[in-house]
C-alpha cells in the first residue's frame, strides 16, 4: 500500500527519463506525448538550453528569500512585462498560487479606495482554477468545492451569456474571472467578442478584469496570451504551467495602477520566484519568444484543427465536436474518455480527459507535423479498433 494520500487514480504507468515529445519507462518503451504534464511541458523534455540554465544556476545558488533582491527574478519580470500588458509582476511556485494573488490583489485594489464592501468575484460554470480553498471557490465546481465549508465571496453563471453576467453585477462586485480557453472543463474557447463584452461590462460597472491563463498562456493558442487574439486588455492575468517548463513557478501579472496598493506585508511567499526557479523561467522565455516559436506553434495548432475534423468525418459515431484553439484542442467523444485515454495509453499514446467527455490533447510545442500525423493516427486507430470490438459484440 503507497504511504501517499489516495488523492489521485494514477496509472501504473512509470516513466524515468525523457527525450523531445517522447517519455520513456525503464524498460524502454516510449510514449508519444500528447498530455505535457497537462500543458506544463512546453519545450518536451531535455531541452538542452533550460538544462544547461538549471545545471549552471544550481552550482550557484538555488534560494535566499524575497528579503533580499533576486537579480534572476527582476530580469524575468521585466522581460514578462514587456512581452505583455503587466506593469507589475508576482512569482509565485503554481498557478493556484498565482489566482490567488490575482483575488488578492483585485480585493485589495477596492479595499485601498474605501470600498471595502467590494470583494466578490464573479466566474463560470466548467472552469477550473486550481485546489486551494479561494480557488475552487473561484471556479465553483460542486465536485472539488464539496466537503470543504461555505464558501462566500464568488458568484457564477453559465459562460457565454452577457446579459447573465450583468445580472450579477451588484455593489460588492469587485471582479470577473474567466480562462480564454478553459481546459479543464472541456476545451472551451471563448469567442473575442464574448471576452470584449466581459471587458465592456468591467468599464462600464468599474470592476477589473481577470484571465486565467495557466493552461492556455505561454504561446499554446499562437499568442503569448491566448486573450491576445480578442485585442482585449485586462488588469490582472495569472500564469504557471509553461513559464518553467516543468520546473514549479507562476506569476501573477498585473497594471501598475491596480498592483499598486500590494505593498509590503499585503502578499508574500517562500520560495516563490526564487534564483533557481527563475534561471530556469529566463531559459524558457529566451525559448517561448525566440523568432518563429510562437509562429510554430500557431502552424501547428491548425494542422491540428485540420486532422481533428479529419478524424470526425472518419469517425463521426465516436466524434461530435472539436474544440479549442491552437494546441490546447479537444474532441467531444462518445466512448467514455477515461477509458479511451487507457486505450490510447495501451497505444502509446499520451492524452488527458476534460470534463464533458472531452478528449484534450496538450502537446509540447514543439510538435512538428509529422508528430501530429503520428498521435492522429494511433487514435484512428484506437477507434478503428473499438468499432471492431463494438460490432463483434453485436453479432
């Protein structure tokens, strides 16, 4: 029996090294990667920039606290701000770390203008924000917020729906938060005009406007921020997964005249952004904006929506729907996606489930054509395989 908490069904599946977009077991099978460590993996594995970064920074040194300057945490941060919107930046070791400064910070920008009434968040329905106790609240799913004690401060509606949103509008609002393109709940792009009239409602009403970007940021969709492709500016965006590449650190990101109040002893971690965490962060954005990356990617995630449509009208009894938006994309499937995810693993191929029986696909970006022509084909051939089986048990 494992000495760990049963929090997770894990898979059997072990792997002890890796190489590019392929995992590998001890025994040296190798596994096509399509999950990414659930988008954390963006440059696959053993890229030798971000190891030779690590390894260098480690024979240095690897933590002393936000007490004093950490020169490897202010490069990374200015670089962050002038690849985006942010005036301001807060490193955090995760993406629930980072949503909760975002709340943090939103709550506390109203609290410093004498409106301290002004501390709910509005968000939606199929959205996932992380596990600490603010964030499951923040996303308001029954299956995570369950067992854990009421939970005031956050309202939520279905997404889509402006009018619905406005209906929620009141006095103590203080901010609306959305993921762009939610992962978790099944690989949902939203539409630029939907996330224009989120920021429409926010100019209009004085609130601020928050983008969880953990899993569709860092390049996934052909922008550095998947919000980019509306043209819409928001005033807090959080981030993790891909800015460390596999090593554990986020940001939260913010303009100058809302992190303003977030002065000292307001907020505050460890270990967060610290000299090993952002060497590694450097590396990876030295990747992330090299000339062509972010283009990559964009070329990649339409020959993905390509085969996924593809593989629809080959297979439309197992195939309803393709979702998302560049290389966070999914497929609304009718066999059920746990099982289907172990049929693929059996194939191996790498894949990860989202709510609504969606089958997400996050691989690292730098999957080239002929990578997606390979994982394309394992699952046609995985269906191929489950219609057999299906019409046998009919005879």
């Amino acid at each position: 029996m494992s000495a760990l908490y049963g929090t997770y069904a894990r898979s059997e599946l072990a792997f002890v090294r890796g190489e590019g977009m392929r995992l590998f077991t001890e025994d040296g099978t190798a596994y096509l990667d399509f999950a990414a460590g659930i988008a954390v993996n963006a440059l696959g594995y053993g890229d030798k920039h971000v190891v030779d970064a690590l390894k260098a920074q480690a024979d240095k040194v690897w933590h002393t606290s936000n007490i004093f300057t950490i020169p490897e945490q202010e490069k990374l941060g200015q670089r962050l701000v002038d690849a985006t919107f942010a005036d301001k930046v807060f490193f955090t070791n995760s993406g629930a770390e980072a949503l909760e400064c975002a709340i943090k910070t939103a709550r506390h920008y109203f609290w410093a203008k004498g409106e301290k009434d002004r501390v709910d968040i509005i968000g939606f329905s199929g959205s996932f924000h992380g596990r600490t106790i603010a964030t499951i609240a923040a996303a308001g799913n029954q299956a995570y917020t369950e067992g854990f004690g009421p939970m005031p401060g956050y309202k939520h509606t279905k997404p889509g729906d402006l009018a619905a949103v406005e209906a929620l509008i009141d006095d103590k609002t203080a901010a609306i938060l959305i993921e762009p393109v939610q992962g978790e709940g099944g690989v949902t792009a939203f539409s630029d005009a939907y996330l224009r009239g989120l920021r429409a409602l926010c100019d209009k009403n004085g609130l601020l406007l928050i983008f969880d970007e953990v899993q569709c940021g860092y390049g996934r969709t052909g922008k550095f921020f998947a919000h980019e492709w509306s043209g819409v500016t928001p005033d807090i965006v959080t981030v993790a997964k891909a800015i460390g590449a596999g090593f554990p650190l986020g940001a939260c990101l913010a303009t100058a005249e809302v992190a303003e109040s977030m002065v000292p002893g307001t907020h505050g971690t460890t270990y967060g952004g610290n000299p090993l965490a952002c060497a590694v962060g450097n590396a990876v954005l030295d990747r992330i904006l090299a000339p062509g990356f972010i283009e990559h990617v964009e070329a990649m995630g339409k020959i993905v929506a390509h085969e996924l449509h593809q593989l629809m009208q080959k297979f439309p009894d197992f195939i309803t729907e393709v979702r998302g938006k560049g290389l966070i994309a999914g497929i609304r499937i009718t066999p059920p996606v746990r099982d289907f995810v172990a049929r693929l693993r059996d194939h191996k191929l790498l894949t990860v489930a989202a709510s609504d029986n969606v089958l997400r696909l996050l691989p690292p970006l730098i999957v080239n054509e002929n990578e997606i022509k390979e994982a394309i084909g394992i699952i046609a051939e995985a269906f191929a395989e489950l219609d057999a089986e299906q019409a046998s048990a009919a005879q």
